[in-house]
C-alpha cells in the first residue's frame, strides 16, 4: 500500500515543476520575440553598432590590440531573438529536467547584449558612436565582485542554518570604516581588517540574539539593517562632512599579471584587477573546498540540514552556527570595503540594497558558491548597465532602468524562475534538550 500511494504523493510536485518550466520557457519566448520586434524589427535597415574592445583608464598593462567590429543592428537582433524563441518553445515543449535555469540564464544574456547593440546603434538617441565591450565588462566585474562578497556570506550562514538579511548593513558597516581608515593610513589592508572586524562584529550581534535568545532571523536581519543605515547617516553628518580629510575617496589600485593582463577582453577584466578582486577569487575556491571536500564542511552542512542529528554524534550546534555566522559577516565586511574601493568616496545609502540583491544571488545559486558566482555575475551586469545605459540616451526612464536588477531579484526570490531547496534547518531556532 505504502508503495502504490508514493507516486500520488509526487503528483502535485511533479505539476508544480512541470508549470514553472513551462512558465520559464514562455518567458524565454516572450523575451526573444521582444528583441526581435523592438530590437530587430523596431531598428533601421541601415544602422548598424560598432563593438570596441580597448579599455579605458588604464595607464599599463594595455591589452593587445582588437579592432572595432562593426554589426548590422537589425539582422543581429532578429537572429538572437529568433534563437530564443525557438529556445523557449523547445523548453516549453520538452520540458528538459535538468538544465532550465542554464537556459534562462543564456535569454538574459542574450537580451542584455540585444539591448546594447540597440543602445549604441546609428541612426539612435545615442551620442556615444559606438559600444566598448570590454568597458562594460570591466564595470560589470566590479559590481559582480561586491555581490560575491555578500553571496559568500550568505553561503556561510545559512548551510549553517542562520538567515544572514543583515549582509546591507555589514555592507554599509565596511564601507564606512573602510574609508575612514583608507583615508587616515592610505592602506587598503588596514581597511581590510576593519571590513573585517565590523562586519564580523554585525555578525556576532545576528548570532548572539538568533542563537541566544532565539529571535526571529529576519527581523534581526533586517533591524541591524536599518540600524547601520542610520548610523552610517548620522557618522556622515557629524563626522565626514565637517571633516572631509576622513573621506577622500580613495580608489583601490590594480595589479595587472604580466602576460595574462595583456589578452584581449578576458585580460582587463580577469588579470587586471585589484586585490580584492582576486582576494574575492581565493575565496569562492577555499569556502567551495571547505565546504563541500572537509569535515568541517561536512560538518556545517550537517548543523543547517539537521542540528539534532548532529548534536546526536557530538557536533555543537551553537559553536558551529556562531562561527559561521561571524565568518560570514567577516566576509561581508570585506565586501564593503571593496564596494568603497571601487566606487570612491562614502554617501549614505550608496550600498543601494545590494546586500539584498547578493540573497538573490546566493538562492540563484542554489546554496551554493560556484552558482553563486555565477548568478554574481548576471546580477552584476544587470546593475551596472541599469547605473550606465543612460549615457546612451536610452528613452526609458533612469528609474525604471534602476529597477531592473530589483526585478530579477523579484523574480528569483519569489520561485518564478525556479524553485530551489534552501538547507532544512534554515532560519529555524535550535532548542538544546
């Protein structure tokens, strides 16, 4: 009997996986129809994008010399929306198990690419005569660098069973002393280990009320949230406007690799970078070989799936969690650092909710930090085009581009694009027999 009602207990999960890959595949298609019509169809038979691939602002290390193509907007456009059309009739058609999230993932950026060929067009609003390739990725890696910090930190905590929403506030945390401390030593280490210190402090406040008085992950999250915000206004009124010799600005230097700096469009982007790009790096290999290829990993893993299980064969549960939640913080704090390394002097509410947008990212991908990487990346993208494209004059409202990066986040938070499994223990209090 127990055998005959197992597969109609599946049944509605099977129909709920079967609708959001249906739903998946129709918006594959509606997208490549809407680069083919408004893209494709919508552009002039005569114009056409010229594609630079030299970088901008860089004193050394220039790359290799690519000459400029040129593309015919219209055809290019029509053929990538064709190709996602077809994409999505096959998703919708097949119904693929494995893989739909990967496709999703092409659409997007099939649509971002559309969108640039459309904004840098002749015979457009643009005034900027062409598109530089390798400036976008550039200012892409830079805000996929902050969002991998956050994503990382919420990888840690949460395979340990703690909901991290406070990744904005260690985020502000970060950049606030990381610009005090840049400006008064002229050392980014120091600012480092300041990141380090504020952010591990956050952490230890998150843990401290979860694990120790059992409050509600989320609405602790979300006050030191609201806190930092607060707080990194009033230090900027009282503090960093009367004295400005805290807040200089100071940008973060790149280190180009010999040799590897100098390959077209991958060298600028990957081997030309500052350290906390390839402190960022080290850290997705060590948490991703921690995690998943050491007995502490196996460990944490355990204590976010099922604590008493794991307290049963003598892990301690608190001890883990608070660890990781620290590390985590530590973590984010280091992201804000960065964030302050690249985008120059502090403002209040400058973070511009990417802490929540690098949730977003983690569940993308999965719990996990290659995924995570990996939606960093597309996320990335999507936020620095929303912050640039108005230099192409594109008639779209600059709020509504800001908005984009939100809608993913959205979409990805609310399951529509896929749901994914979080660890089981996730946000739920530990009682100790």
């Amino acid at each position: 009997m127990t055998d005959l009602a197992t597969p109609t207990a599946t049944v509605p999960d099977v129909r709920r996986k079967t609708g959001r890959t249906r739903v998946i595949g129709a918006i594959i298609t509606v997208l490549g129809a809407f680069i083919a019509a408004v893209f494709g169809i919508g552009s002039s038979a005569q114009s056409h994008t010229s594609v630079t691939f030299q970088p901008v602002n860089l004193s050394s290390a220039v790359p290799w010399h690519i000459g400029t193509l040129t593309v015919p907007t219209r055809i290019t456009c029509i053929v990538m929306g064709v190709l996602l059309i077809a994409l999505g009739v096959e998703v919708i058609v097949r119904r693929p198990a494995r893989g739909v999230m990967g496709r999703f993932g092409v659409a997007g950026v099939f649509f971002l690419f559309a969108l640039i060929l459309w904004a840098g067009r002749t015979f457009g609003p643009s005034q900027v005569p062409f598109i530089n390739f390798t400036a976008i990725l550039i200012g892409s890696a830079g805000a996929a660098m902050v969002l991998v910090y956050g994503s990382l930190s919420g990888v840690m905590c949460e395979r340990s069973g703690v909901v991290n929403i406070a990744i904005e506030g260690q985020f502000i945390g970060g950049a606030l002393i990381g610009t005090v401390l840049a400006s008064t030593t002229h050392s980014f280490l120091v600012a480092a280990l300041g990141g380090v210190v504020i952010g591990g402090l956050i952490g230890w406040i998150l843990a401290f009320l979860a694990l120790r008085y059992m409050s509600d992950q989320i609405i602790v999250g979300v006050v030191l949230v609201t806190m930092m915000s607060a707080l990194s206004s009033y230090f900027n009124l009282q503090v960093l406007s009367p004295y400005p010799q805290y807040n200089l600005g100071n940008l973060a230097p790149n280190y180009p690799i010999p040799l590897l700096s100098k390959i077209p469009i991958v060298g600028p982007v990957f081997f030309n970078q500052t350290a906390f790009f390839y402190f960022m790096m080290i850290l997705v290999a060590l948490v991703s070989f921690g995690l998943f290829k050491t007995r502490w990993g196996l460990r944490v893993r355990a204590v976010g799936e099922h604590p008493k299980a794991a307290s049963s064969v003598g892990i301690d549960v608190i001890r883990t969690r608070y660890i990781n939640v620290i590390l985590g913080g530590a973590i984010a704090g280091v992201g804000g650092v960065a964030f302050m390394a690249v985008q120059g002097q502090f403002q209040p509410g400058y973070t511009s909710g990417l802490g929540y947008v690098a949730l977003a990212a983690m569940i993308f991908g999965r719990w996990r930090p290659s995924g995570a990487v990996v939606a960093s990346v597309l996320f990335g993208i999507s936020v620095y085009l929303a912050d640039n494209l108005q230099t192409y004059q594109i008639p779209v409202p600059t709020e509504i581009l800001g908005m984009f990066p939100y809608f993913i986040t959205i979409a990805v938070v609310s399951g529509l694009i896929g749901r994914v499994r979080s660890p089981a223990a996730d946000g739920l209090p530990y009682h100790r027999d």
